[in-house]
C-alpha cells in the first residue's frame, strides 16, 4: 500500500523512530525477534511496557482521558509499523488490550482509578479466567461458582488454559451466581487477585516442553463485592464486549509483512526443488505472494478498528474477521518460513528461545543441526505456536459462526 504521507506524519514517524532506536536495547529487540508467538519473553516485554508507560505511548488505543494518546488513525498505524520493524518486543494483551477496555466501559470510577494506572505501569499483570475444563467454545456453560455472602463472593471451581496465571497478580474470571434462566444470565465478570487464599496453579506442561498455559483451581476463594466489573449476574454483557477486543484491535499486519519479507530474503538464498533459489519456484512464490496480499487486506480491516476503537467505539463483528484472517495467515507464513529455513529451520530447537519464557543464551550444539542465524532456528517454534492460533481467543469456526450471525444475518 502507498502511502502520501504528510509533513506531519513524517515528522511523527522520526519521533517514534528516534524513540526506538535510543531506547530499544540489543536484549529488547532480541527479544522481539525471538517471539515466537503473540508472548515474547515476559521480562524483556514487562521492561519495554515500562519504558513505553514513561513516554506515554503504552496503551495508545486507550481515551486520552486515562492516558491513551490523541493520535490519528495514520499515526496508530506508524507507531505499531515502526515498532514491529524495529523489533520491539509486543506487550502483554491481556491487561492493556483487554480488561482495561472492559473496565473503561463497565467499571465504576473507583475502579477505573484503582486499576488502569496500575496495568499501565505494569504493577498490576492480569490473566484470564475465561475456560473451564467443560466450557470453552460454549463458555456460557461455565460453572465455576460464586455464592453470595454478604459483602462477598465465595468462588469455588476451576479455570483451564491461563496463559501466563504463574506470572499474573490478578485475574479476571467469570464466575457462575445464578443458574436461573438461560445460561447467558446469572454470570459475574470477576477480578480476583490472585493471592487471596485458596488459589492453586498447576502448569500444563506442552508436548513441546513449553509451559505457558495454566490450570487454575478455586477453592472457597473471598471476592469482595466491589471486584465485580458491571453488574452481578449480567457478566456476560461485559464478557462479550471483551472478546471483541480480544479477536481485534491489535495491529498484526506489519508483523506480517516483515514476516513475508524474511521468508522472501531467505528463500533467495535457499535452494528449491530444481537446485535454483526457492523464491523462483513458481508454487512457492504464487504462495508467498498470496499471503503478502492477504496481509494487505488485513491492514486495511485493522485500519477500520483502530479507527473505531479510537473514537470510543467497539470494532464489533469485524474483529472475529480479523481474528480469522490474522491467524490463518500467521499459520501460512510460518509453513513458509520453515520451507525458507531449510533443512536447519527443520531441526525442533527449543533451546533457542520458548514463547513467553526465558531466552535462553543461544549456544550451538556439537551435533552440528542448529542454525547459526535466530530465525532460523525460531521457525519451527513459531510454527508450532501458531497451530494454537486457529484454537485460543474462540476457534475460527466459533468466529465463523459469529459472522454468519451477526454480518450475514444467517
Ligand atoms: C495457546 C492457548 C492459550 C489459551 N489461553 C487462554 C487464556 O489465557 N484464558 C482462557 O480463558 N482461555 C484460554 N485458552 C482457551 C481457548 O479459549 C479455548 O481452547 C477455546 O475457546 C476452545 O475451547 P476448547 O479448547 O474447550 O475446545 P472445544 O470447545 O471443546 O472445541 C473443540 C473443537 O470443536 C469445535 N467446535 C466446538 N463447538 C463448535 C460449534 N458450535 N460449531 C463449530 N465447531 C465447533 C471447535 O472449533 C474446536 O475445533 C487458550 C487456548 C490455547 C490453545
């Protein structure tokens, strides 16, 4: 896409350009380099958060009122381009671009005062609470219970899943309060802080060996009432406008452009099918070339949310589009990068790095099988990661679903 960009713009772009370059360390952006998914390591994103929260540009999309940033659509669009090209590593979605925008819309001013600034300065890291081990695409069939008592609720039950729940000091959940009525109503969005007594973590260690995601228990956990976001029993209200900022409202096309570039570098310099470069191979190339025009079309989508999201509006149905379309293109980008990695991007190498755990000091070993060059030795990491992407934050059959109700009236 061309851009005409003004004087203004330009001007601004050398602002986040000078940014960057005096404060994103070699470890920083390694570090983004290294992510292998949406979690980078979660230290090295913690710092860059505080390092953004002091110049005021952590959490653009927020209203300016409570410290977002007055930017143009064009400016959004620079910085997460500037950033992504820089190898910024990406924040923690789930306080700045989730629960934070439920708590702008539902929460009380107290709560607003209490919580936002703290997820803006990173004191306050939350994880979520939605899945439970019998409810995840019909999460209205959650159980987990909260039984009233008095000026408390009492939480007992589980939630499966948690990304980062060993990392997070809070939680926000939904919890069961009413079993009258359809299974929508008698839900309570919840923030649980998460060292109140009576909540376990056990990790779920993955087949690769990562541990990301949690299972959390609950048992005879005390919530004070006034931890309920919006109004008891009607969570589902403020659960559902979350989710939309879950599946939009990040800017993952220009990480997928500098994606398709590095595949399109490395395939020059890889061998194909016939001994001449990959990226002459005509089935290779149309392939790549069809995932650099779909992240085309997704800049344009994410365009129109932030444009909504930046006059105080909910992306709406246009954020299971994005949800879709962002992660079948990551999943096609990272087939691709691993054919551009070679026979050495083959070799599974999670000592190079774990998504949302420790880098580890990359040092190669006597076997002789692990790529000198870091993302070579991420792409199958990444393509591993990114099956998940079609599962986490609703399946893509569930966003289908959505679009065929909400967008095409089916
Ligand atoms: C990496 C990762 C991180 C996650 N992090 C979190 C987190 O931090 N917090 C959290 O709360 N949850 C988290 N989740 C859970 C995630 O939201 C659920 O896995 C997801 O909603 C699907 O639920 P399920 O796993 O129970 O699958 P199920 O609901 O059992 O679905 C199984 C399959 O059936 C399909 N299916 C189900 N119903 C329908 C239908 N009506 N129409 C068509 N197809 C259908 C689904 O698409 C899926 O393919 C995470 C998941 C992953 C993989």
């Amino acid at each position: 896409m061309e851009f005409d960009w003004s004087a203004a713009d330009v001007a601004f772009r050398d602002e986040v350009r000078a940014f960057l370059d005096a404060n994103l360390t070699p470890e920083l952006r390694r570090a983004g380099r290294l992510a292998t998914s949406v979690y980078p390591d979660h230290e090295a994103s913690m710092a860059w958060q505080r390092i953004l929260h002091e110049r005021g540009w952590a959490a653009p999309a927020w209203p300016v009122e409570h410290g977002g940033c007055a930017w143009s659509l064009t400016q959004h669009y620079i910085f997460s381009r500037e950033s992504t090209l820089a190898g910024a590593p990406p924040l923690s979605p789930m306080g700045i671009r989730m629960v934070a925008h439920a708590i702008i819309a539902y929460g009380t001013p107290e709560q607003q005062a209490f919580y936002l600034p703290r997820i803006l300065s990173g004191e306050i890291f939350f994880c979520q609470g939605y899945s439970e081990p019998e409810a995840g695409s019909d999460l209205a069939s959650l159980t987990m219970a909260a039984v009233d008592d008095g000026d408390d609720l009492v939480c007992t039950g589980s939630k499966i899943w948690t990304t980062h729940a060993t990392e997070a000091n809070w939680i926000f959940c939904l919890v069961r309060t009413s079993r009258a009525g359809k299974k929508q109503q008698g839900i309570t969005f919840l923030l649980i802080d998460m060292t109140t007594p009576g909540i376990e973590i056990r990790p779920l260690v993955m087949t690769s060996g990562e541990q990301v995601q949690n299972q959390v228990f609950f048992d005879n956990v005390r919530v004070p009432k006034s931890n309920v976001l919006g109004q008891i029993d009607d969570g589902w209200t403020v659960a559902k406008y979350l989710l939309v900022f879950e599946r939009g409202g990040g800017a993952m096309a220009p990480y997928l452009q500098a994606m398709a570039q590095e595949v399109a570098v490395a395939a020059a310099e890889q061998p194909g099918p016939d001994g001449n470069p990959l990226l002459d191979d005509a089935a290779f190339a149309a392939r790549l070339a069809d995932a650099r025009i779909r992240s085309d079309v997704l800049e344009i989508l994410e365009y129109r949310t932030i444009s909504a999201m930046s006059r105080g509006q909910n992306p709406g149905p246009a954020a299971s589009m994005l949800k879709i379309l962002a992660t079948e293109l990551s999943q096609q980008l990272t087939e691709l990068a691993l054919e551009a990695a070679g026979p050495r991007g083959r070799v599974y190498q999670p000592h190079a790095t774990a998504p949302g755990g420790p880098i580890a000091e990359f040092v190669p070993p006597a076997d002789g099988y692990t790529s000198g060059a870091d993302w070579q030795a991420v792409a199958p990491l990444r393509y591993f990661n990114d099956r998940a992407g079609s599962i986490y934050a609703g399946s893509n059959e569930i966003q289908r679903n959505i679009l065929a109700k909400a967008a095409l009236g089916l």
